[in-house]
C-alpha cells in the first residue's frame, strides 16, 4: 500500500510555497507526490475523465491519497477528482486544507455547502487552526480531524550568538495586504521593518524600512538580530 499527496503545479507566491512546504515534508516520510495541472473544465469538461485517469494512475487498491486544497482549480475538478479517488477500491482520501476557497472570497460564499459535503466524503481532515475544526464541527462535518498548528521555516540554522533588544518590529508579508505601514505610529521611536512586496501605497517615514524579499536562509539572518515580530495568533488577548 502506497500513500500520495497531491500538489498543484503553476502556482506562485505562498500557495505554492504553502503546497511545496508540504511536499518536501511529505517526501521525507516516503510519501510520493501526484502532480495536479491547472484544469480549464469549462473548455474540456468531456476529457476530464482522462485526464483525472492519468492524474491518478499510480494509485491503486489500498492505497492513501492525501489531497492539498485548494487545488486553484474550479471547484467541480476538485469534486471529480474525489469522486474519482473514492471509486477506487479501499483507497482512504485524507483532505489537506490549507484555506477554504468560499471563506476567502465573500462572492463566493455560496458553495460552502458543496465544501462541507466533498470534507465528509473524505476519511480524514487535516485542518489549519482549532478555529476551522470548530466551525467544520458546528457544520456537521464529522470527518475525523487533525489540526496542523505549527509552519517551520525548510531550513534550520544554529546560531551562536543571542539576538539582542532592539526597538524594532519586523514583520514579513504583504503590505499592500495588511495595510501595516499605513497603521503604524509613525512618531514613536520604534522601527518597523517589512520584508515583502514593495507597492506605490507604501507610507515613508524614518522609522519605515522596506527591505523586498529575501531568501529565507537570509530572513532567518535578519531576524535573529534582534527585535520582535508580528505572529498570527488564534487567541484575541
């Protein structure tokens, strides 16, 4: 019996990172990696069955196929894609979900039944937050699942030295996003500093350092200086 786990290929930016982070972990337990094209279903939609044939013809009976969603294809690819796991024989579908497509865009809220169906035909949920497996729970779906908590960096380096107290803020993202710079206090004596996309909306000021992107190896450096951060918390205090 093999397990495989799927990655969608032709992404950018944290999708696909979020997706290859995965992978790579994934691939150190043996597990091997189906590969998920971008899937025009509306031009095709009488070769999806042979394309979903080759998608998944390594899999056989047994075997365990976890699915990373969202694939960024129309939702209907992702639903015959399970339906299509689901006619092979004892094969167990576990269901990755890094975002849910529906709660990210409010246009379309609608689909959320059709999500909360395909998540209790799966035989496991793999869920971001203790947040998501409380609302899917209050939803009816009642798929086992395992809340991944935790995203660590893909490399790890030992440093020597301690970073020292610096009266800085770094925080790494998109600005046009999140709107930082445009909300921090611009007379206090306390830095900010913002690795990520740079935009023509960025405030200027002297305690605003704008640094692009780096390597994450060379992040990691920068980080470690000193100051603090800014972290995604579940806990509104």
């Amino acid at each position: 019996m093999s397990v495989y786990i799927t990655k969608s290929y032709g992404l950018k930016g944290v999708a696909a990172e979020g997706q290859q982070i995965v992978a790579n972990e994934a691939e150190k337990l043996g597990i091997e990696e189906i590969r998920i094209p971008y899937y025009d279903y509306f031009s095709d939609k009488d070769g999806l069955y042979k394309r979903l044939e080759g998608i998944l013809t390594g899999v056989s009976e047994g075997d365990t196929v976890i699915l990373q969603i969202p694939t960024w294809n129309y939702p209907n690819f992702e639903s015959s894609f399970i339906g299509h796991i689901k006619s092979i024989n004892k094969v167990r579908l576990i269901i990755f979900i890094h975002d849910i497509r529906v709660m990210m865009f409010p246009t379309e809220k609608e689909s959320m039944p059709f999500y909360l169906e395909l998540f209790n035909i799966a035989d496991g949920l793999i869920v971001p937050s203790e947040n998501m497996a409380k609302y899917l729970k209050e939803n009816n779906v009642n798929t086992p699942m395992v809340v991944q908590t935790l995203w660590d960096p893909g490399i790890q380096i030992e440093f020597e030295d301690r970073p020292k107290f610096e009266k800085k803020i770094s925080f790494a993202g998109d600005d046009a996003k999140y709107l930082i710079s445009k909300n921090f206090p611009l007379d206090m004596d306390v830095d900010l500093h913002l690795y990520g996309r740079k935009n023509d909306n960025m405030v200027k000021n002297k305690n605003i350092h704008y640094h692009g992107f780096l390597d994450e190896y060379s992040l990691l450096r920068e980080l470690h200086q000193g100051g603090f951060g800014l972290d995604w918390t579940e806990n509104s205090y």
